[in-house]
C-alpha cells in the first residue's frame, strides 16, 4: 500500500497504553503512526513508573477480565521475544487471606470458571510452602500460576523501540495541549505545531481531565505508592523462590514482589491519600508518619524484613467510580480514549494497546466489551457518584 494512503494516527501519551498501542499499530503497514509524550522516553512521572506490576489472571476484580488477561499474557510474550528483554517474570503471585474475605472468593470463582492452573493451600500448608510469610491462624492461600510480576519501564521501552523500528514517528518533550475535531479530521494542537490526524488515541492518564472535559466527573486521581525494603535473607525473597503476593487484612491491602535489585523487596500497602482531580495536586512524597506505619505492617507480614524502607516513591492513577477502564470511541470514530485504569491497569496494557488499535483502524470497534464506553460509565456514574478513595 502506498505512503499516501495510510490512516495517520496520533497517540496522545506513550504510557502503558499508548507505548502498547504505538507497538501494536506499528506492526501495520496501513497506519502511519505518531506518538506524542509530554515527557521523556520512559519518565518517571507516570502511572506506570517503580520498577514492576503484579500481574495476576485469578482476579478477584471479576471473570470479565480473565479472557482479557489471558491475552495480555499472550502479548507479553509476544513483546517480550520481539524484544529479546525480560519482561514478563512468571513466578506465580500467591492471594493470602481468611477463607470468607470477599477477594479471597472472588479469586477463587475465577480460578474455577476459568479452570486456571493453581495451588490452593490451608493454613499450614502455606505456612510449610511459603515461610517467608507471617500467616495469621485461619489463612488460606492461592498461587495463581500464571501470575507474577512485570518490569514496567523495561516494557515500555521495549514497546517504543520496536514501534520506532517499524517507522513510528514519536516525539518527546511535547505537550499536547488541544484535541479538536474539524471536518475530515482530528488536528492535535502542541505549543509549536497543528498536526492532523485522521484518528487521535487519547492514552493520557492521569492527565485526561485537562484534554477531555467529558471525563472530569468520572476521573479522580488516586496517590498511590510504593516502598522497598531489605530482608536479613534476601536469597529467600529472589524470583525462583518467592512469588509476587497480595495479603488482605482488614482495611489493609498489602501487595508486592520478589527482588529485582538484588537487596531489597518490594512490599506496599494501599493509600490513605484523599483523591484528587489533577496531576499538580499530588504529593511527590511520602511523609514520615506513613512510612513508619508501612514499616510496621511491613514488618508484620514479613518478620525478617527491616521496617525502614530503602527507596519510595510517590504516584497516582486515574479511577472511575466502578475501577472499570474506559475505552470508547466518538460518535465520529475519530477520537478513540482509553484512561480510568484504576489502579490495576498495567497488566492489560498490551490488549488495551490492541483495542485501541483496532477501534483506530476498523470501523465500528470490533467486538470491545461494550461495559467500557464512555457512555456505560456515565451512566453508572449517575447511580454511584464519582470515585471517593480507599479501593486498592
Ligand atoms: C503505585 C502503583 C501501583 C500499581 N500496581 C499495579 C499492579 O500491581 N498491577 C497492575 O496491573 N497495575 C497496577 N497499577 C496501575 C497501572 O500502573 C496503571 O493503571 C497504568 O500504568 C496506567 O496506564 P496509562 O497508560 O493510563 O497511564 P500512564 O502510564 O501514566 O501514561 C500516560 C502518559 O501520557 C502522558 N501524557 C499525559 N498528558 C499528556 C499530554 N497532554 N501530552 C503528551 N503526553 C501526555 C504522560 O506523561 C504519561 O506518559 C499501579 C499503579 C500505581 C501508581
């Protein structure tokens, strides 16, 4: 197909999803793909950034997601040998809880509707299995087999490379400041150019409010954060021995992953942040008072670890009230979104990337689960009220 005839489609930024979509769309030779990213190639500042994601398929958040998952893995993969990088750390992610905690359940319905390959364990079976543990009397416990941890940066950057490979056009240090429909196209405003687009992919995260003001009721930010510490045996915390987990005691969520760096775990506890409804009213730290709280709890869950965290770090993500992504396309089909992952949205990066995709290049939107429109969310939102904080 000739140069002149293919679909320009511009990514607004290159974040879990539009790092995903850009390598999806790049693998097409009827697109001409541009990507633009306010920051940096692989920054800091997004919802993606610290290091890893747990990625689970035993999902207490709902059997809607299972099929979604299990082809995100498949992506995974897929990225990952494209890539030749380690991305994609299999080493199980094991759910701690008392048998009648409501994602205990859930996980365990996932489990069984999908006939997910698993390990299920009674107290001191986990106790024997996984001594790293502090298991409270009554405990069970469920290794998702197909769980375990993804390297956030290492995948975004390796989904840029290959985009760029393939002849993606991504530009850095620009802010997309407008996005505004006019007849036969979609022009993407930046402080020094008008670029057309036939078809626009909104990825922006945390920052979709200031591009689409449809999305200011539904979106709030949630702070979220993350903590290190240093176990006293770290050979016991390595990736070949310990699964990445979640525990579930009261109103704690506490989550985390096998060592990456060699001296240190990650192991983080779910925010008691207020939401807020913009990036800038964020806090780019943790105070003292918290950090000593996680150290506490981190040390309850792990006796041998050091309660003072070696590193930390402060984020957000977007929410919809239900945690439920948005991915809509216009009326006109040339403005597609994806945003509102919720906290739990890495993970299905590479299929969102490919929904995107597909909603950009095939009229009508090929089958995209229709929960995930604007216009469900909008709808439950009249019912429910916007996000208000404490979910995990
Ligand atoms: C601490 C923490 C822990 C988490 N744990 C998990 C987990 O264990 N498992 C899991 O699956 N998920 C987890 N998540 C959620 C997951 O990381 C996010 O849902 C996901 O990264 C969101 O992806 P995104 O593409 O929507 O946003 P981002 O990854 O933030 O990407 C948005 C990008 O758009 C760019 N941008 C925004 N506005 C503009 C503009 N105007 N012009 C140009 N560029 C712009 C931003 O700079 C950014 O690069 C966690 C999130 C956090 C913060």
């Amino acid at each position: 197909m000739s140069a002149q005839v293919r679909k320009r489609i511009v990514i607004v930024g290159l974040g879990a999803v539009g790092a995903l979509a850009a390598w999806r769309l790049s693998q097409r030779d009827d697109v001409e793909v541009v990507g633009i990213e306010q920051y940096g190639k692989v920054h800091d500042r997004g919802s993606y950034a610290g290091e890893s994601r747990v990625f689970r398929t035993a999902y207490h958040e709902g059997g809607r997601y299972v099929p979604m998952l299990q082809e995100s893995r498949r992506l995974w993969r897929e990225l990952e040998q494209h890539s030749g990088r380690e991305l994609y750390l299999e080493v199980g992610a094991l759910s701690i809880a008392q048998p009648d905690r409501i994602e205990m359940r859930t996980t365990l319905d996932t489990v069984r509707e999908f006939d997910l390959p698993h390990t299920l364990y009674d107290t001191e079976e986990l106790r024997r299995a996984h001594p790293k543990h502090n298991v409270h009397d009554g405990d069970v416990g469920v290794l998702d087999h197909h769980g375990g941890g993804i390297r956030t940066e290492v995948s975004l950057m390796a989904a840029l490379d290959l985009a760029e490979a393939a002849g993606a056009q991504l530009r850095f240090h620009t802010p997309v400041l407008a996005i505004e429909e006019e007849p036969g196209g979609v022009v993407v405003r930046t402080p020094t150019e008008a670029i057309r687009a036939d078809t626009v992919i909104l990825a922006s995260g945390s920052w979709s409010t200031r591009l689409d003001p449809r999305l200011h009721d539904l979106l709030r930010l949630q702070v979220l954060g993350l903590t290190w510490f240093m176990p006293t045996d770290i050979a016991d915390f390595l990736p070949e021995r310990f699964p990445a987990f979640l525990r579930d005691v009261g109103p704690v969520h506490f989550f985390g992953a096998p060592s990456l760096d060699g001296y240190s775990i990650k192991a983080s506890s779910n925010p008691t942040w207020p939401v807020a409804r913009d990036v800038d009213e964020v806090p780019r730290e943790y105070t003292r008072h918290e950090l000593a709280k996680i150290g506490q709890q981190a040390k309850e869950f792990f006796p041998s670890l050091n309660p003072e965290p070696v590193r930390s770090s402060v984020h957000h993500c977007a929410y919809t009230p239900d945690r439920t992504p948005i991915v809509d396309v216009s009326e006109s089909e040339r403005v597609v979104t994806v945003t509102g992952l919720s906290g739990h949205g890495f993970k299905f990066a590479p299929v969102l990337g490919e929904w995107a995709a597909r909603l950009a290049t095939q009229p009508g939107g090929a089958g995209i689960d229709p929960h995930f429109s604007l216009a469900a969310h909008l709808d439950r939102l009249a019912t429910v009220g916007p996000y208000r904080g404490g979910g995990h």
